[in-house]
C-alpha cells in the first residue's frame, strides 16, 4: 500500500465520496474501487498457493514426509508420458512412447526408493543419536510416531483464560 499508483487510487476515491452526487451510487462505486485496490496489492504482495481440485497431488504430499519438488516434476514428466501414450492411436508412434512411459515410470520409480532409503536412514540415524544421548527423549520421539501425533489432548489456552 505504498506504492504512489495505490495511494493515488485510494485518494481518487475517497474524494469521489466527499462529494457525491448520488450517495447511494457514489458509496458503492467508492466501495467497489477500494476492494478492487485492496485485491490487487494483496495480489500483488502476499505469496499465495495453488490448490489442486484432484486430491491426489495433496495425497502425496501428507502421506509422505520425504516428497520433494525433485520427486514431483518426475512423477508429473512420467504421467505427462503415459497420457500421450494413450491418446495416441498410430501403432508406430504408440510403441516408442509406451517405451518412453515405462522408461520415465522406472525412473521415477528407482528416484522414490532412493530417497525414500534415504529418508528412512536418516530416521534411523536420528533414533541412534537419541538413544545415545537420552533414554528419555528417546522414547518420547518414539511416542511421536504414527497416528498418536494427531490427536490432541490438551485444552487451547484461549478457552482456559475466560
């Protein structure tokens, strides 16, 4: 809201306002106009994230923590491969791109079990290192996995300070 093009456009409407011919029109085109400039420089300044109708790209991504941009572009080059795969219809041309679609699948495929080992080695690493230091910790980061995280116990300090 800084910049002299929003401050301009915001003091063009707040002089719209002061004097109205028609207030009921001049209110809500005044109103409008605000909205519109305060749309734009949110737009404009907060980063914003794209949200996919197919649950499936949201799936990957909870499910396993080890999912990575990497991973992702491999997998989207791999599904892009088998959709020309299949909706092509030249019998030639369908060989050569189900052997592109199943060579990009294996690299996909041979890229997830690596970091997924990766992964799962660093875990187990980080496990070895607490045992090491504390027996307690430990086993509270042991308590930490599975679906016992995601419950939730407590009482938010909002409800307890009426």
């Amino acid at each position: 809201m800084n910049t002299p093009a929003t401050l301009a456009e915001i003091q063009n409407t707040i002089n719209k306002l002061e004097t109205p011919s028609n207030p009921q029109k001049e209110i809500q085109e005044g109103y409008n106009d605000i909205i519109q400039t305060l749309t734009k420089e949110m737009n404009i300044r907060i980063p914003s994230k794209t949200t996919h109708a197919n649950k499936r790209h949201q799936r990957n991504n909870k499910v396993k923590p080890y999912w990575n941009s990497d991973l992702k572009l491999i997998w989207d080059k791999a599904c892009e491969a088998k959709k020309r795969w299949l909706k092509e219809y030249s019998h030639v041309l369908k060989r050569q791109l189900r052997a592109d679609f199943c060579d990009k699948r294996r690299t996909f495929d041979k890229y997830h079990r690596k970091i997924k080992r990766k992964y799962n080695n660093d875990k187990r690493i980080e496990f070895e290192q607490t045992l090491d230091n504390n027996h307690v910790d430990f086993w509270k980061t042991i308590g930490r996995i599975g679906i016992g995280n995601d419950r939730k116990q407590t009482i938010p300090m909002e409800s307890t300070r009426l």
